[in-house]
C-alpha cells in the first residue's frame, strides 16, 4: 500500500521518518540519562498518562473541558516541538512551488502527524488498559464515557498536530517589510573588544539563538526550570515530599550541563573547518566556549547557595547546612567532570551523567529531615 | 623574467581516503595574479586551502615570504625558516594566516551572522585592514545597501561579492581566490579585472585564482593542474 501511495506522501513520510530517527539520535544521550536515573517514575507516569481523559466524566463541565483541552495540547506538543525539523526550511522552500495539490498537502501533513501520534497512541492504550483492569469505584459508572472521551481526546490532538504542521507549510503572506534605518550609506567597523568575548558572541551565542536553531530557547527553558525547581525544593510545599523537588533540581541542573555541552560540541565541530584559516589560536577559543557552557549550571548553583543561606538565616526547620554545602560541592564538581573530557565515548559521558543524577539525588534526599 | 617567489611550496603530499592528490608536489609563486588551471576534481580548491592553512598537509612544507619585493630577505624562500621574513605555515601558523586570506565557497560559510557582523569579525581578525579601503570596496560592489540583511539572504552573486570586497580590502601578502566570476555581474567583473590588474596591488601581493573562464588581466603565471 506504502509502495502505491503518491510520491509526494512518500516523501514527506520518509523525510518524517530520517527527521525522527535523528531526534531519537540526538536525545539519545539525554533519554538514557533520563531512563536511568528516573526509569520507574517515569513508567508511573506513563501509567496515569490516561487519566485525564479517564476521570474527566467524573468532573463538572469546565473542568473536565479543561482537562481534555491540556490533554490535546500536551499530545500536540511533539508537533510544535518537532515542525521545523518536519518541515525543513530548505524543503519548504523547494516544495512550495511545485503542483502539489491542496487536499494532498493535507493528506501528507495529516499521515506525517499519525506518525507522531502512533507511539503516544500505544502508550495511551496500555495506560487506558491498566486503569480498567485495576477498574476503580470512579471509573465504573462512567467507562464508556471515559475511553470515548481518552480516544476524542486522542483524535483532536492528531488533528492539533495536523493543523500544527499545515500552519508551518503555509506561504507566507506577502508583507510590506517594516520600514526600518534607511540603508546605510557608508561602512564603518564596529570595534570588537575583548576580541575573544565578540568571537565567542558571534560563533557560539548567536547561532543558537538564529534562523531555525532552538538551543537558545531549549537552554533557556532548562535553566528556568532548574532554577523553580531549586526554589520550589527550598520551600518544599506539601504533599511532595523534598526529595522528589532535590532529584528533580539533581536532574535539569545535569541535562541543562549536558545538552549545552553537547551543543557547544556540535558547533565546535561545525566552526573548526571554518576558522582553520582565521589568524587566531582556535583551541584558546573551542576552550572558553566549553568553559561558558558552565555558566547557567553556574546561575543555578548560585541560586541554590543564595536560597540555602537565606534559609539558614531564617532558621528553616530540618534544614541541614551541612549536607547543602555538600550537594554544591558534588554538584560543581558533576559540572566539571561532564564538560571536561573532550574524547569520552557517549556511553561513558552518560555513565558520568547518571552517576551524577543519583549521586545528588541521594545527597540531596539528606537536605531537610 | 627572473621569479621573486613569495609562496614555496615543497614536497608536498595529500590524499583524500578515496585518491591521492599531490605527492612530492613543489611550487613557487611570485607577486602577481597567478592562474591555477584545471579539471573539476583536479585539486585546484584543495591546493587553495593547503596554501591558507585551512587543510593541513599529510607532509611537505608550505612558506609565505612575508618581506615586500625588494627586500633583502626575499632570496631566502628556499631555505630553512630561520630568517625573520620566511613564515612556514606551520610553525608560524598564526602569522602566516594573518598574512594570507582565502576567498572561497558559494554558500555562507557563517549563516546566522548579518553581512555587517561577517565584516566586523574578519577586520577585527586582520587588525592592520584599512577600512577605508573596505568601505570603497563596498560601494563599488553596491553592497553598502545589504550590510543589515542576514548572509543567507543574499543571492549567490552578492555573497560573492561580499567575500571579494573583504579580500580586495585586507592587508595579505598572499590572496587565494577560488572562482571569483562566479555569479558576477558584468559591472562587478569589469571592476574585479580593474583591481587584480591594479599594479601596485601586483607588486606587493602574490593572488592565485582558480577559474574556469580566461580572467583576462595580465597574468605572472598560469598552472595547469
């Protein structure tokens, strides 16, 4: 049947499907870490994954109408997340003059989103089928009505998804540009002082930040995310307990190194064909970018010290100064022993990485008592 | 006439894993354009980047003489690397890429950047480029009106242009140029053949240039690889 489909939705499957294997590819590293350390949570989670949909019978209108619509998005996201690597720039630029016609577009778009939707299906029917196995008092006058809603919920993601990709493939509508400065009429170069610092702007800062690269962003989130994970694990609001908000602090602070580092890599490995002929001492270069790839683990560090210490001062209740002072140690040092060997297997950096997650995760289980 | 060489390529040897492409490979080139001649694949664009220190050799030495013609150092080319003049590229890496400059590659080699920020980088790694100088070349290739827009935006022609611009305006002994009609327009040729055909550029630069097309300016030499 794959083999009778038109070209074109071929195509776009395989492109789907060579964009997939190289996310899978680039989070490879990531996932294990995460399997790892955090493999039965994980699975727990997987396990309630359906039961938004499963208990929003049970709910008043707005709330269960709330409810189905943070399911859907929350299905949708991989479509956000993943549309520009779906969608490549360079192939839309390539495709959209050609004769494709609208309803194949759509089919294209729709059978690239079901690709997406295919493994979230499955883990939505093991959770469905665990919770009506275990078949709780709640569920039983309403099951019916809870699978619908779980597989309503399901189809108005893919369709989410689906609309998701279309709004990427879309032309742009033909804008006026912005009146902005009038053209410049001579060149004068700006001065870049400290030399260093505007190379490292200029080749390490600004690509992440440019065009369709999202590691600006991803870094950005990661660094958020550890810092009120920090802050939520110092004032620890019931009923979670505290070392759930330190694993979870343990976690982003090495992903948030991790990933940054392996950005920095990748781009290292892009640039260092490129500026083989720049009169400058590249290695001095590759290094300092290394070295401000600490630099968010660094703010996080300092927040977590910043709100020890104010705990401290205000005679926190089971709080253990020691065992805080130990936590920014170990973790200084994790940063360190992740960004600093250059030739290490990816096999062994993830072993660095998930030592270092249950290294701080059992530290830090120690913080309040 | 006699040859004041300023490159001194010796033994040098190259492969890629699927062919070699220079073995025992000697050359010297003087001040002047230099035409470096060839079929697709011959390795004109490779012996570019060797000569700029972008692909390091597998053996072989690559000199730059760094003295103006005329100087008493210039007859030392040959020899060891002893006098202050004689820059081997690979002892002296860093002072022999501030001597050299190679203008290559049809695609922007650094996308994200704005044609301001790509020009602001390489002056700020050439600190001795007039900028003057730049700015007149600017205006000639009338690229003073895209110095905001991103580098991807610029069509193949404009790109090359912004890249010959830089090249004509740095303060090099040795100028590398692979293909620099690519993509020009007629005016932009027309005042290309104007500047590599300038003499006081001639007697102080060594430029080799690979092209397809006869270049039409006086040539030192021409090579055929």
């Amino acid at each position: 049947m794959y083999r009778h489909a038109h070209p074109y939705l071929q195509f776009r499957t395989r492109l789907a499907h060579h964009a997939l294997l190289h996310v899978v590819a680039s989070l490879k590293s990531s996932a294990e870490i995460i399997m790892f350390g955090f493999g039965p949570v994980l699975l727990g989670l997987f396990a309630c994954l359906a039961l938004p949909g499963l208990i929003a019978p049970t709910l008043a209108w707005p709330q269960a109408l709330a409810l189905i619509a943070a399911q859907v998005l929350v299905a949708a996201l991989p479509a956000l997340l993943l549309r520009k690597r779906l969608h490549p720039a360079d192939v839309l630029q390539w495709s959209r003059p050609l004769p494709i016609a609208p309803a194949l577009r759509w089919q294209a778009d729709a059978a690239v989103a079901a690709m997406l939707m295919a493994p979230l299906t499955i883990v939505y029917a093991i959770s469905t089928a665990i919770w009506l196995y275990q078949w709780p008092d709640w569920l039983r006058p309403v099951a019916a009505a809870s699978v619908g809603l779980t597989v309503l919920s399901l189809l108005l993601a893919w369709g989410a998804s689906t609309l998701l990709l279309a709004q990427r493939a879309r032309m742009p509508a033909a804008t006026r540009p912005r009146r902005g400065a009038p053209p410049a009429t001579s060149y004068a170069p700006r001065a870049l002082r400290p030399l260093g610092l505007h190379l490292w702007h200029q080749l390490f800062w600004l690509p992440f930040w440019r065009a369709d690269n999202a590691v600006g962003m991803q870094q950005s989130l990661l660094l958020l995310g550890a810092l009120a994970s920090v802050a939520t694990w110092r004032w620890h609001p019931a009923p979670v307990p505290p070392a759930l908000w330190g694993a979870l602090s343990s976690l982003l602070l090495m992903v948030l190194t991790d990933r940054g580092d392996q950005a920095v890599r990748e781009q290292t490995a892009l640039l260092r064909p490129i500026i083989a002929s720049w009169p400058i001492r590249s290695a001095r270069l590759f290094f300092t970018a290394a070295a401000f790839g600490l630099l968010p683990a660094a703010a996080v560090l300092a927040g977590f010290a910043a709100l020890m210490l104010h705990a401290s001062a205000s005679n926190a209740a089971g709080l253990s100064s020691k065992t805080a002072m130990v936590w920014l140690c170990a973790a200084a040092l994790a940063q360190l022993a992740t960004i600093a060997p250059r030739q290490i297997s990816a096999r062994g950096r993830v072993g660095i990485v998930v030592g270092a997650i249950l290294t701080l995760t059992a530290i830090g289980s120690e913080l309040w008592n | 006439m006699e040859l004041t060489p300023v490159l001194h390529i010796g033994q040098l040897h190259f492969e890629y894993a699927t062919r070699p492409l220079f073995r025992q490979f000697d050359l010297e080139l003087g001040v002047g354009v230099s035409w470096l001649r060839g079929d697709n694949g011959a390795g004109k664009t490779t012996l570019l980047k060797l000569a700029a220190g972008a692909l390091a050799p597998h053996a072989g030495v690559i000199r730059l003489h760094a003295a103006p013609p005329g100087s008493a150092g210039n007859n030392d080319v040959g020899g060891k690397d002893s006098g202050a003049d004689v820059i081997d590229s690979r002892q002296s890496a860093l002072r022999y890429r501030q001597l050299s400059f190679y203008c290559g590659g049809e695609a922007p080699q650094l996308p994200w950047l704005t044609v301001r920020e790509f020009l602001d980088l390489h002056l700020a790694l050439y600190p001795h480029a007039d900028h003057a100088l730049l700015d007149a070349e600017l205006r000639a290739f009338k690229l003073l009106d895209t110095l905001a827009q991103p580098l991807t935006t610029l069509s193949l022609g404009q790109h090359k242009k912004v890249q010959l611009a830089l090249a004509l305006a740095l303060p090099v002994r040795l100028l590398l140029i692979d293909e620099p009609f690519n993509g020009l327009d007629a005016t932009a040729m027309d005042y290309l053949r104007q500047q590599l055909a300038d003499t006081a550029r001639c007697a102080r630069q060594c430029i080799v240039l690979t092209s397809h097309l006869d270049p039409q300016i006086p040539l030192a030499r021409t090579l055929q690889l």
